[in-house]
C-alpha cells in the first residue's frame, strides 16, 4: 500500500450562536441613533445631529446619554408629551427653524434638572405654553415667533429665563393693543407698559355693564311688583264700592220702658 497523506486539520467548530450575537450586537449599535442622524460620542457624552433631515416627528431611539441633540430645520409642528423623558442627562435642546405651533403641556418632563439651553426660536408660536415652560431652568430662546402679545404673555415670560443674546428678537406680531405690533416685547414691558391694562379695564366694563343689567333688572320686577298691587287694590276699592250698604232706620229708638 502506498503512503497515506496526510489530511489538513478540520475547522475549530463555531458555536452556533455565535453569528447570533454578533447579529443582534450589530443591530444594537445600529438602533443607538436616529436613522439618518448622527452620533458622534465623546467620554461617554453622546450629540446628536439630526438637523435638516425632513423630519415630522420627533425620532423615538435616541440614545439615553445624549447631551445635546438638534433637531432644527426640520418639519416638526408638534411636540408630544413626552417627547423627551427618557433624556435625564440632556443639556442643549435646538429644536429651531421647524414650524412648530402646539407644545404639549408635558412636553419637556424629565428635563428641568439639567436642560440649559432650549431653542425655540424661527417656529409659528402664538402663545407661550407656560405649563411646558414655566419649570424649566434652562435659558429660553423664542425670537422670530408670530407672538400675539396680550396679558397671558406678559404673565408668562414673568416665569421664563429668557436668554439674553436674543431676548431683544422677541417682537409682537400680533396685540390686544395695536401700538405693540412690530415693537419689540421687552422693550415695552421695560418701559413700563403692561399688557394686562386693558384688560383689566374690559374686565371692569364688563363688571359695570353686568351691574346695570341686574339694577335694570331688579328696578323693573319692583315696578312690575308696586304697578301690580296699585291694580289689585284699585280692583278690590270699586268691589267694595259695588256692594249694597244697609238701610239706614230713620224712627228714634224708642226708650225702654
């Protein structure tokens, strides 16, 4: 018999599950930011960038360790309660240049310990949603909004950290009053100018016109009431004037004897 030559060694046998893990751990990391977004991480600290994408929504996977996250240029017109509340370490919130209208009441829960900055500013916001804002510590950026300017807002931005690079930029597009369309918001409020007069003055109106209606009101039941008794009593002098009187006897009266 000749010599038998020799066979190459078999493979090392691959655990079946091996591929498996490798799989899903790619498919983690892949999920670990927005699709079309990006993530650069730096110590631990991630940002994400998820500006001009065409969003309409608000990406549900970002990750829990962001720090900053842009969301400017996008299509967003609603912020959801919510939005943010798995976001516990997030400190710059760019949510500019959408054409945000509504903010839900709730929409930044879990941000008020460490939010510094939220930008708000180049949306459609005609009025400032104090229950989403007032909690908030950070510093506030609202400029280029079509802000109709009544007393609600003044009150509001009584409770706000406005940022100061851009608190000049706040103008009213609409007012209550017509002298404050165009007019920088802070400008008039520093003058001295409240917004809440005028409202108060209708307030107080429309406490007067509401007296008088009641006085008219009572006047004309009492004269109803007094109009009706001279009636009643006119109507019982002439039934008692109808009646026979009783005939009248003219002989003295005897004396008794």
């Amino acid at each position: 018999m000749g010599p038998v030559g020799k066979q190459s060694p078999s493979p090392l046998p691959v655990p079946a599950g091996g591929s498996c893990l490798v799989l899903l751990l790619c498919l983690r990391l892949g999920a670990s930011c927005p699709q079309s977004c990006q993530c650069p991480e730096h110590a631990g600290a991630v940002a994400v960038h998820c500006s001009a994408r065409g969003l309409q929504e608000i990406p549900k996977d970002i990750p829990a360790n962001a720090v900053l996250l842009k969301l400017d240029a996008n299509k967003l017109t609603h912020i959801p309660n919510g939005a943010f509340q798995h976001l516990n370490q997030l400190r710059e919130l760019d949510l500019s240049q959408n054409t945000i209208e509504t903010i839900g009441p709730a929409a930044f829960s879990g941000l008020a310990g460490g939010l510094r900055l939220l930008d708000l500013s180049h949306n459609r916001i005609r009025r400032i949603p104090k229950d989403a804002l007032g909690k908030l510590s950070a510093k506030i950026r609202l400029s280029h909004n079509p802000l109709h300017c009544e007393c609600a807002l003044q009150e509001a931005l009584w409770e706000l950290k406005l940022d100061p690079e851009s608190v000049d930029e706040i103008a009213c597009h609409t007012a209550a009053q017509e002298e404050f369309v165009g007019k920088p918001l802070i400008q008039a409020l520093d003058s001295g100018v409240s917004l809440c007069s005028a409202q108060h003055k209708t307030t107080d109106v429309a406490m007067l016109v509401t007296m008088f209606g009641w006085f008219a009101m009572v006047t004309a039941y009492v004269v109803c009431y007094v109009r009706q008794n001279q009636e009643d009593a006119r109507r019982h002098l002439e039934y008692l004037k109808s009646l026979p009187s009783a005939p009248v006897s003219k002989d003295p009266i005897s004396p008794v004897p």
